[in-house]
C-alpha cells in the first residue's frame, strides 16, 4: 500500500494506493476475488478457460478493504470501504485529510472463505497550506501606433509642401 511521500498541503486531495493478492503456493501474486468470481477464477487458472467465461460474458470481481486513518493523537477516522480490481488485485480511494497532522492509514481485507484476513499500513504527513500568493496586475503600456502613424504621416506632408513650395520658387526665378 502507497500514499505519497512528500508532505501533502493540508485541504488537498490524496490518492491511496494498494493490491490484495492471493499468496498461495498454487497461485502466487495472482488477484484475490470474490466468492462469486472463484470458479472463473481457478478455471482461469488451472484449466486455460477464458478469464471471462466460456462464452466471454462474465466479470471477475474483487474484495472489499476497508480503510482507515489514525491522526498522531490517536483520532480514529473510518475512511470507508472500497473494492479491488478483479484482474490485477490493485485498489485505489481519494481522502482529503481533514487537518494537519501524521496520519497512519491502514488497509484491511477481513478474509473471507477462500482467504484467510490481511492488513497493510502506509503513513501520510499533511502540512499547512501554501501561503496565497498575490500577482499584481500587469499595467498595459499604452498603444502610441496611431500617434506614431499620425507624426509619420504630417511629416510625409510637410516634406511634400516644402518640395512644392521649393519647386514653385525655383519656377519664379
């Protein structure tokens, strides 16, 4: 089972993370299921069927963990239950800790009549939040385009005058 390792900011969502896996001699490393999903199970398994039935129309299903988190000062929060993946064993719950603290989180799997019970523990530390930080607002430079074009444009006619005006008087003489 796995939380993340780093101190998480208190308000922040979590992911935990962890596998129930069948330990037996026969089956080693493969998904526990349900009492329901143990014949397609061991057919599976044992006899090269389907992992989906004879006619691909079945679903292996998983066990259920419940989850639970104990705060450092001993504060018992039941996270709830959830169910592992039927194929791959792995589970997964999202938990926003409610406040700062070093929370232990324990996954425990009560067994059930092909299983025998198992637990696992992990631990996640929850710190304050990141302090707000305030951006100021950009200040946008004013757009002198059409006051450059304007200026650009007088000049073209002011040299333009003084050539026709430098043209006429030439003329005059």
């Amino acid at each position: 089972m796995t939380a993340p390792d780093v101190d998480v900011p208190v308000g922040t969502g979590l992911m935990i993370k962890g596998s129930v896996l069948d330990m037996s001699p026969a089956q080693a490393g493969t998904a526990c299921v349900s009492k329901e999903s143990m014949t397609l199970q061991m057919e599976y398994l044992h006899l090269s069927m389907l992992q989906g039935g004879l006619f691909n129309n079945e679903t292996i299903t998983g066990v259920p963990v419940l989850l639970t988190a104990i705060g450092s000062d001993g504060t018992v929060i039941d996270l709830g239950t959830t169910t592992t993946n039927g194929y791959s064993g792995a589970f997964n719950y999202e938990w926003t800790p409610p406040k700062e603290d070093t929370y232990q989180i324990i996954a425990s799997f009560t067994g059930d009549d092909s299983y025998s019970s198992s637990m696992s523990t992990t631990a996640v530390s929850v710190g304050r939040a990141p302090e707000k930080v305030n951006i100021p607002e950009q200040i946008i430079p004013p757009d002198y385009t059409m006051t450059i074009l304007g200026v650009g444009i007088a000049v073209i006619i002011a040299v333009v005058i003084a050539a026709a005006a430098a043209v006429l008087l030439l003329r005059k003489r």
